[in-house]
C-alpha cells in the first residue's frame, strides 16, 4: 500500500514523494520513527514549507490542529480513515498556495490519508514522553546523562569502561606513537528486552465523526502520563535496588560515620560529614543529585554543627555565621560547586529509611524510551480499517557509571 504525495523542494519545483506501509517496518528496523524514514527518502522538501512528511499530510488534507488562520477545522478520524479529508482543503489551497489532493479512493481502496493515522499519533505519544509537567518529571529529565530513543523492544547495553583516567596518568608518546588505550566502550554479550506497556485505545463508529486527532492525542497522552508516572518511581527504586534486566545488583550503602565523620551519633547527620560526602578531591564527581525521604531532608537540615546567621538560643542573635550574618573571616571557597545539590523526595521503599543516595547527574544514570506501534499491529488496523488502535511504549533504565553514585546509610550504629 502506498500514499503518493505532492511536495516543493528547496528549488520550489513540485514533486512527487511517496509513504509505503512498509515504511512501519523498516522504521521499526532501524531505530526510527515512520515519518523519518519518509524525510530522509525525501531530503530535498524546502523546510520553508515543512518536512516531506509535513508537506504530504497537509496534501493530504489532514490539520490535526487546524489551522485558524485560514478557518480550517480540526480534521476526524472519520475523514482520515476514509479519506474524505482529501476533498474539502480546495479553499485552503486557494488560500493558503498549499498543494491539496483533490482524489478520492474509489472501488473502495484503502485511503492514502489512513496510513498516517498512526505515524501522527505516536507523534503525540512521544511529545509527552518527553515533556515536563510535574516537579518530580521534570527533575526526572534532568537526572540522565544519556538518553536514548529506540523503536524497538531488543536493545543491547553498551558498557563503558572510563575508569583508567582517573586511576593513571596518560604516558608521554613519541612521535607518531599511538595513544595508551584508556577508555573502552563494549557492547553486553545479549540484548536486552525492554518491557513493553500497549495503550489500546477504540473509537466507536458514531463517535469516529466528530472525534478529531486532537482530541484523540489528548486521551492518549493522559494515558501515557499516568503510565510514565507510575513507573518513574519503580524506575528509581531499581537504581538503588539493582535491575535484574540491566544484570545490575543492589548498591552497597556506605556508613556515614565510618566514610564521612567518626564522632557522628545514631541516626544523624553532622555537618562536616556532610562536607565530606560532597566533596570529591579528584574532581572527577561532582555530586549534584540527592534522593531521600522527607525524613531525610530533616536529617541534613538539622545537622549537627550546621552554621547559622542567627541563633534563636542566644539574646544577641549571634550564631556561628557571626553576628547579623557577617563572618568577614570565612572564605569563599571556589572549587567546591556541589554546596547546594537539588534533592528529590521519594516515597518510603523507593530510597531506604536512613538511607540517601546522591550521584553526579553527569555520569550515573541512563535511560533508553522505546515509543512504536508494533508493526504488525498498524498493518493489521490499516489493512482492515479498524477502529481500534494499539501503542507500544517503555522506558529502561539503568546505572551507566556504578562509581558515579553512592548510597550513605546514616543510622550509625555503634
């Protein structure tokens, strides 16, 4: 089955491009998404008027949106399936100088305008994949420092060995010499089979003609919203935990008073223990990230021997910060930028009580997002005019560098 399309190239001569179904399949393949593989058979589209992928929707009469400034409604699922889309954009195109089809599918051929239907609203799914709503999503983003977009459920885990740097120094070559290897990134020895999440989604037929895409994006995004949070604290809970998927074993915690400070009593936190945690003399770490409970979050804010301006014990108002917050004598220190690291609060079981975890956001965590439509399940919907949808969807994640995160257990016994 295929979808032929006009579209302006960057010379402004009108062409002609084309979207296989089997597009699906070989954006499955390859890692990409079904409209990539459309763009790039087609590279030369004016991005001026859009993508080759853009411009062909638009030919084909579908605004999944609208587009207001011509008066265009949203475009239904009804038109699309159907492809009726393809008839009503005649006044657009005298508008707008949009190239529109004007065909119709006849003897009751599939219509070019439903081999799309998919490949738009996986476009919603992946949007909110990446988006940032709540406080805990958008720190969420901001922990990985690799993230990586696949289409398929099979993915193999490249392992990075970036040790020897900071263990040894680099020899002096000779000329022409080649490099001491020092850093060394192999593939794991078998794919990794990612755990796929399906949002099936079914529109009955009297409702297919009033319900646009728009509005279709919406329900599945809220969807996939609800499904990404719920596994956000799962996820988190296996970095401290291990995943039995990435072969990765639970972190062994570090005493906080036999790593960080020996006078340091049961259950708490001192404030030249938490110096130490933080401060990393190689400077390969700098530990930007906490993860804790509320309890915590209390434990370092009262830590024992925390500086203060103003001490409400004393009639003057002088704490050890000098008196009214002035200590002219204190340094100001220029290489220790993890004085203020953001922490997370987590429910109870995703970190352990008495337990944090801080890690360099840089280095330590990294997560793979698989969003498809399995291949076999689009043929199935395209080829039989389906009115029922199903969306693959996943995120793994796990540990790049182990040596980049550290677990501190403060109960201190003994």
């Amino acid at each position: 089955m295929k979808a032929t399309f006009k579209y302006r190239d960057k010379s402004g001569a009108l062409k002609e491009g084309f979207m296989e179904l089997n597009d699906y399949r070989i954006a499955s393949d390859n890692n990409m998404r079904a409209s990539a593989v459309v763009n790039a058979r087609h590279h030369d589209a004016d991005p001026a008027f859009g993508s080759a992928f853009e411009q062909g929707v638009r030919y084909l009469g579908i605004f999944p949106k609208g587009d207001t400034k011509y008066g265009v409604k949203p475009t239904t699922l009804k038109e699309m399936l159907d492809g009726t889309c393809t008839t009503k954009m005649s006044g657009f195109q005298l508008a707008s100088g949009s190239i529109v089809s004007q065909q119709t599918p006849t003897n009751g051929m599939i219509p070019a305008s439903s081999l799309v239907v998919n490949e738009l609203i996986l476009g919603f799914i992946e949007e909110e994949l990446r988006a940032d709503y709540g406080v805990e999503e958008s720190a969420w983003n901001r922990m990985f420092a690799l993230n990586q977009s696949i289409s398929t459920a099979l993915w193999t885990q490249p392992m990075v060995d970036v040790t020897a740097p900071g263990e040894q120094d680099a020899r002096s070559q000779a000329q022409n010499a080649l490099p001491t290897q020092m850093v060394g990134i192999s593939a794991s020895m078998t794919s990794k089979a990612i755990g796929v999440a399906s949002i099936g989604l079914q529109i009955s037929d009297e409702a297919m003609r009033d319900a646009t895409l728009d509005l279709v994006s919406i329900i599945v995004r809220e969807q996939t919203m609800g499904q990404r949070m719920r596994r956000l604290w799962r996820d988190l809970a296996s970095v401290v935990t291990g995943n039995i998927d990435a072969g990765q074993t639970a972190l062994t915690p570090v005493s906080f008073k036999t790593a960080y400070d020996a006078t340091a009593a049961a259950n708490t936190i001192t404030h030249s223990g938490y110096l130490n945690m933080l401060w990393d003399p190689s400077r390969i770490y700098s530990m930007d990230f906490l993860l804790g409970t509320l309890d915590s979050y209390k434990a370092i804010e009262q830590r024992t021997g925390r500086p203060l301006m103003y001490d409400p014990n004393t009639t003057g108002n002088v704490g050890n910060e000098g008196s009214y917050g002035l200590n002219p004598g204190m340094p100001a220190l220029i290489n220790f930028t993890t004085a203020n690291p953001s922490m997370l609060l987590v429910p109870t079981g995703v970190v352990p009580a008495k337990q944090l975890v801080m890690f360099d956001s840089r280095y330590a965590l990294a997560r793979v997002t698989n969003v498809s439509a399995q291949y076999s399940a689009t043929e199935k919907q395209v080829l039989t005019r389906s009115n029922f949808f199903r969306y693959d969807l996943s995120e793994y994640v796990y540990r790049l560098r182990e040596d980049a995160i550290v677990v501190v257990d403060y109960s201190n016994p003994g």
